[in-house]
C-alpha cells in the first residue's frame, strides 16, 4: 500500500466550514423535507388505514436505524 501524501493540493486546499445548524436546512432543502413527509405519509398511513407493524420489521427496522446511528459516528 503506498504511503499517504500529506501534500496533496485537493485535501490541504480545503477550508473547514463552521457547523451552522441555521442555515443548515437552507442548503439542501429537499433532503430534510423529503424525509419529514416520508415519515408524515407512512404514519398518516397507519393511523387512517389502521395498519399494524409485524413486530418482526418494527424490530428489524429499529436495528437497522441503530446500525445507521452507529456507522454515522464513526
């Protein structure tokens, strides 16, 4: 495996950007509106439909957000 170059000009010439949780959702606003009206359909859908969950994919499900959680901080 060949050593890691520290000079390469594409990573030194990057500025970090200061975390703005303001204008966050301004940058890309299909992102969090699409996933606040995935969730807003599908409970709107239990609730009217009177659907019920197997517990085998609610369970599936909270495992596969936990692992997300878990990768993401990584």
């Amino acid at each position: 495996m060949p050593p890691i170059r520290t000079t390469d000009r594409r990573v030194d010439d990057r500025q970090p950007r200061a975390l703005d949780c303001q204008s966050a959702p301004h940058r890309d606003p299909s992102g969090a509106g699409g996933h606040t009206l995935t969730i807003v359909a599908v409970g709107a859908a239990i609730i009217l439909f009177d659907l019920a969950i197997p517990a085998r994919v609610g369970l599936t499900m909270e495992f596969s957000v936990g692992l997300m959680l878990i990768l993401l901080a990584c």
